[in-house]
C-alpha cells in the first residue's frame, strides 16, 4: 500500500469520494507532461471527508500498474499496431507508405479513443480498493512543534 495526498473534489454515492490527486506522485515524476497535472481517483469514504477536504489516501501498488497500462499502455499498443497495419497493407490499397502510415496513425488514436470509452464504462462499476486514511487539517499541524510565547 502507497499512501498519497490529495482533495475531495466530489461526494459519490456509497461512501465513496472523487478525489484529485497530482498525477507525479501517482504513476512517475514525468507523467504531469502527458496532460493535467491532476488525476481523478475514486476512493472509499469511510471517515466522512467532505468536499474541499485535504486527505490521505492508502493506494493498492498493483492497481497502479494495472491503471498505467490500461491508461497508457493500451492506446499506445493500439495506435501502433494500426500504424504497421496501414503501413504495410496501405499501398495495396493504392496509398502512399507515407499517406498509410499517417492514416494509421490518425485511425489509431480515434480507435484508442473509443476502446478507452468502453473500459472505462466497464470498469465503472469496479471499486476501486484505495481507501482515505485521514483529513489532513493545515491549521491543527502548523501549531505542532511551536512553543507558545508569553
């Protein structure tokens, strides 16, 4: 288990809690150049976090691996493939090598677009194992470790 930060940014039905979480911390320090900074987590609510809560959050391991390869590896295996699909079969079909390869790269990412579609319907109905461990309260740990003046 990985423990991260993160904000509840919606309150979901059976305890569970949408939660936005920076995405360095979550797969690698260079995935915030893929996109946003943010990733949406869904994670059980089982202490009563509310909306703008900072929290932390225990995160399986092999759900993140598992989440990286769907979320990046499968529409990268997609568009490829349909690139040396094209590719090789395009001038057959009277296109140019480089026209295929263009096309199948054009295919590709509409391709990897729905398939992403799908998953991600099928898995909605999968809950997720990440639980929030604690709300994070700024002002309660700014006044840990300072002696009061008089």
């Amino acid at each position: 288990m990985r423990t991260e930060t993160g904000v509840v940014e919606k309150i979901l039905p059976d305890h569970m809690v949408l939660i936005k979480a920076s995405r360095t911390s979550l797969f690698s320090r260079h995935a915030s150049s893929i996109g946003n900074a943010t990733a949406p987590i869904e994670v059980r609510n089982e202490i009563g976090a509310e909306k703008g809560d900072f929290v932390e959050f225990a995160l399986p391991e092999r759900n993140i691996a598992l989440g990286g390869f769907i979320g990046f590896g499968i529409p990268m295996l997609i568009v490829l493939l349909s690139i040396v699909v094209l590719y090789t079969q395009g001038p057959s079909w009277g296109l140019s090598e480089n026209g295929s390869a263009a096309a199948g790269f054009i295919g590709g990412l509409i391709l990897a677009f729905i398939i992403m579609k799908i998953l991600n319907k099928a898995w909605k109905g999968h809950r997720s194992e990440a639980s929030i461990l604690r709300i994070i309260r700024p002002d309660a740990e700014e006044g840990q470790g300072e002696s009061p003046q008089g």
